[in-house]
C-alpha cells in the first residue's frame, strides 16, 4: 500500500484525515479504487412550477 500526504487540503478532508485538531495535511492510498469502474448519470432535469 503506497501513502500520500497532500498539504493545505480543504478544511474537511483535514478533518477526516487526522485526529489532530487544526492538522490540515490529507492522508491517502495512491491505490484506492484502482480496478473500479464508476458511472455518472446526469439528466439534466429541472423542475420549475409554472403559474398560469
């Protein structure tokens, strides 16, 4: 399992990363979801009330 730190991340992903409080690097698998296969349905629906 190959880890990487990327620093000044996003106050979230800082949060989730660390047990730290106010640590701001993000720790992640340079391997998570190799192999997976993802798919993005849009629609593009909108809904808009029509008054008439």
């Amino acid at each position: 399992m190959a880890q990487a730190t990327q620093t000044y991340t996003e106050w979230g992903l800082c949060s989730i990363s660390s047990k730290t409080r106010g640590a701001c690097s993000y720790g992640y698998d340079l391997t998570a979801g190799q192999g997976a296969c993802s798919y993005v349905i849009d629609t593009r629906y909108l809904y808009h009330e029509h008054e008439g």
